[in-house]
C-alpha cells in the first residue's frame, strides 16, 4: 500500500512537472536543436560574408585609441575596455568603454565604421549589453541563440526561467525513469494500430528510452549554467569578494591589479595578426583591454578557432605585446571557468566538430516531440476521466498544444524565409517581428479553427512551403545556391541549403497525411463519451 502511494506520488510529479512547463519547455529544447549550429553554420548561411578570413579595413589599435581620446575627453579616467570586432566582410565594430575607471561591462559604447573613412560616433551608455546579443554575429544567429539561452527575457530573468524549465526537464526524465518500470525492456518495441491515445502513449515511452541520457545531460548542464551565469557568479562576488571588482578580475579573469606606471599598450593590429598567424581561420568575437596603457595591462582575445566551435581566449601582455598563454575557459587558474566552459562544450555539442553537433540537434528535435507526446497523453487521460465540462477545457489545452506545437516551427520557418527578404541579412527588428507575429497567428488560428485536424494540416502546410521558400529567397536576394556553395567549398551554407529543403518536404508530407485523416472537432473526445473503465497508471 505504502508502495503504491509513493509510485502515485511520484506519477503525478512527473506528469504536473512536465504539464506546468511543457509549452515553454518545448520552445527552449526545439530552439536549442536550431541554436548549436547558430554561430558557424546559420551565420554562414545568412551572410554570404560570413568567412574565415578577418575584416582588413577594421584598424583595432586606431579604433581603440579614438574612442578612448573622446572618452576621456568627455569622462575623465576610463575602465575596462571591450572591443566587438565587425562581422567578417564588414567594416563595422564598437568598442566599449567603462566609466570612472570601473571594470563594469557597461560603458560608454562608440561604433567605428571603416567603410565610412573611419568615423567614429557615439552610441548611448548601456548598450554593452545588446552587443553581447547581436554583434558577434547575424542578427539571425543572436535571436536563435538568446531564445534559446533567455527567452529574450531582460536579465537575469531570462536566465532564471531556463534555469528552472532545465531543472523540470532534470525532474520530468528521473521520475520518468522510476515510473517506468518496464522502460528498457520494451526500448525495441512499440505497439501501433490499437488506438491513437495508445500509439502516442508508446510513442512516448519509446522517445524517453532513447534520449533519457541526453535529456539528464542537457537538463543538468542547462540548469547550472542558467543559475550559474545568474545567481552563483553574483553572490560568489558579493559573499566572497565584498563586492570588490578588483579582486573578482584578479581572481576569475586573471588579470591582476593595475600597476600605475604608464606603459604604453601594444599595437592591437599587430596581437590580432599574431592571432591569425597562430591560429590560421580564427574568427575573433570580442578582445577585453585590461589596464590599457599600464606596465599590468592584459590583452583577451576571444573568438573561435575552425573545427572548434567551443570558444578560446588568446592572451598577451600588454606592455610588450609578448604572447602570454591559450587559454579554453576564463582564466586557466580558475577551476569555475574551466568548469563552465566544459558545462559550455557539453550542453551544445561543441566538443567534436559538426558530426556530434548534429547528433545533438536530432537528439534535441526528438527530445522536444518527448515533451509534445507527453502533454498530449496526459490530455487524453484526463479527458478520459472528466465530465463534459472539464473536458471542454481540456480541449482549449489540447488546442493550446497544437498552436505551439505547430506554430514554434511555423515561426522558425518565417524567420528563415524573411531572413533575406530585404535584399541582405534581415536586421533583428524584422526577425523578431516575423518569429512572434508567426506564434502569435499560429496560436490563435489553432483556438479558432473549427476542424483542428484540417487547421494542424494547414500549419504544417505553410510551414513546409516557408522551409522550401527560404533557399529560394537567399538566392534571388544576392546569395547563391546550394550547387554554388558547394562549388564556393562554403559547404557550411550548402548543407544548410538542403536541410531546409528536406524539412520542407517533410512537412508537406506531414500536411497530406493529415488532411487525409477523419476530422477532429474541438474536444480530445466527442461530448458524452464514457470513459473506458479506470487507468492503469502501472502500465503507464
């Protein structure tokens, strides 16, 4: 007896854990299958520019020293200082400048234009922040990657609630695992033809099988990076540090305490070439200036070297420029740093080259139809049981269900096809504007909608012809096809090129083989039905 109540307290932790975050859950691990591939192969993808080769115009030393003539003309004394290098084939960066000899990472912000003659202007103070999101590369990769690691969400907000929806994912695959208890004895079978409440149900038991190991990796990994990023590195400064910002460099970043005698810095074009010249093909990503223009000056240069997604930070000194060490995380010194690079490495895939990559995005994709199946079962017991009027609501949620189910690759498919609809990369406004509008249309066609079945064929319809449009769009708005990719050796934006096709044929199918299907009305089951005799939640 005691037995059975713990095993029917743990079902219902499982099931009220993945009910509460499912929708939200689904968005996070769909979009972390798009998001391993953001950095190199979307970008290379959505601008034709993307290459290895650094932008020749940029002046890094020039840039530099302008902003922080200006700077201190205007500010006095200056901070830390973080240079966003241009996209390749662009002549544009920013460089970042704290105030008051801070080390904030929030400052006055000026943008250097090489293409304009080398003006220089000024931005508002604050906007560090935004150039973390979107400068490093496409607009395209930025939303990808921060909808999936923030939701878009203002710090640390956003971080929390990832942080939380991997701590369900953590929850929702142990207690699956326990509840189960015939799990891997049925891990090559699957019954089909019965019903269709019973093929989802197996369906996804069978998922769960097969990616419990990367589902308790990906939630344990995405929750300690959420909450590390957001709360342990703050408090760690605020409880072990007093809140003293030159001890937390000294002790996380390395880079010590400013000596006061005036040395000048060395010649950053010169550190940026000695970059390239060690690392053939790197592609710098942000260079932070410690103590510019101090004997103690640190020189961080950050970017990814090719084959190697997971980022390394190149470091010189300063005062002469000497070549100081390679390092994979923030500081070699730092056991933290080191630990959130590899919890980095691991969560994305960035361990192994584009093959493990892309074992992981399936992995993901399977993953987010594990979160999928699993609201849809737990509808369709609850409907089983409920009177009329609790089953008309679970119908909204059934309906809800399909709005996201639906709409988040309606969406994608949307800001793929607009990426290039403006004859060049699509700024972040157009790309946010297509993403939520898509959602928010797919969402409240699918509650509206008389025939669901016909309205989720209709969804699947649209998206497969959005997927199939994209490389069509990149192609008449100045980029190249695939078979030219290819010829190019761009073999990052051909395969990408045809993976899109692929997911549009795929979803054309799925369009037909729902429309041949018998309608289904608004509720899970016809109004009256009689549920079939209590569940057995053991064979659960």
């Amino acid at each position: 007896m005691a037995a059975n109540l713990s095993f029917r307290k743990l079902h219902a932790v499982h099931a009220w854990t993945g009910v509460i975050t499912a929708l939200v859950l689904f968005v996070i691990v769909l979009t972390g299958a798009v998001a391993v591939f953001a950095r190199v192969e979307v970008a290379a993808w959505a601008d034709p520019s993307i290459g290895p080769r650094l932008s020749e115009d940029f002046r890094y030393d020039a840039t530099v020293r302008a902003g922080l003539e200006r700077f201190s003309r205007d500010h006095g004394a200056h901070g830390l200082i973080i240079v966003f290098p241009p996209r390749p084939g662009s002549g544009v960066g920013h460089v970042s400048i704290a105030e008051g000899g801070g080390h904030s990472h929030d400052g006055m912000v000026y943008q250097y234009d090489a293409g304009a003659g080398g003006r220089l202007r000024a931005a508002k103070p604050g906007d560090t922040e935004i150039l973390y999101k979107t400068d490093w590369t496409t607009p395209l990769s930025s939303f990808l990657v921060h909808l999936h690691t923030d939701l878009w969400l203002p710090a640390p907000w956003g971080r929390f609630a990832t942080g939380f929806l991997g701590l369900t994912l953590l929850i929702s695959a142990v207690s699956g695992v326990v509840i189960h208890r015939k799990l891997f004895r049925r891990m090559f079978s699957f019954r089909r033809g019965r019903s269709r409440a019973v093929t989802v149900r197996e369906l996804h038991k069978t998922l769960g099988v097969w990616t419990l190991l990367f589902n308790l990796m990906i939630g344990f990994t995405g929750t300690l990076l959420s909450f590390a990023t957001a709360l342990l590195l703050p408090a760690v400064a605020l409880v072990s540090f007093g809140g003293d910002m030159e001890r937390i460099e000294a002790t996380f970043v390395g880079a010590g305490a400013p000596s006061g005698v005036y040395a000048r810095t060395a010649d950053l074009d010169g550190l940026m070439r000695d970059v390239g010249a060690r690392a053939p093909g790197f592609q710098p990503t942000i260079v932070h200036l410690h103590h510019f223009d101090d004997a103690g000056a640190l020189v961080d240069i950050s970017g990814f070297e090719p084959g190697n997604a997971s980022q390394v930070k190149y470091r010189y000194h300063g005062a002469s420029g000497a070549f100081a060490a390679r390092l994979d995380g923030i500081s070699d010194t730092a056991a933290l740093s080191k630990t959130l690079a590899l919890l980095l490495g691991l969560h994305f895939g960035n361990f192994a080259g584009p093959a493990v990559k892309a074992v992981w995005s399936v992995l993901g994709i399977v993953s987010s139809l594990l979160v999928l199946t699993g609201m849809m079962t737990w509808i369709e017991r609850r409907a089983l049981r409920a009177g009329a009027r609790a089953r008309r609501g679970h119908a909204v949620l059934s309906r809800l269900t399909a709005g996201v189910g639906f709409g988040l690759p309606l969406a994608l498919a949307g800001v793929f096809a607009a990426a290039h609809l403006t004859g060049g990369p699509a700024s972040m406004a157009v790309i946010q504007t297509v993403f939520w509008a898509g959602l928010v249309l797919s969402f409240c066609g699918m509650l509206r909608v008389r025939d669901l079945r016909a309205g989720m064929a209709f969804g699947a319809g649209v998206t497969g012809m959005l997927w199939l449009l994209a490389p069509a769009l990149k192609a008449t708005a100045g980029g190249e096809p695939f078979w030219q990719a290819f010829a190019r050796l761009r073999f990052a934006a051909g395969v990408a090129d045809l993976v899109l096709i692929g997911l549009g044929v795929l979803f054309m199918l799925l369009a037909l083989r729902l429309a041949r299907r018998g309608t289904v009305t608004h509720d899970p089951l016809p109004v009256g039905t009689a549920p079939r005799g209590p569940v057995n939640q053991a064979a659960e």
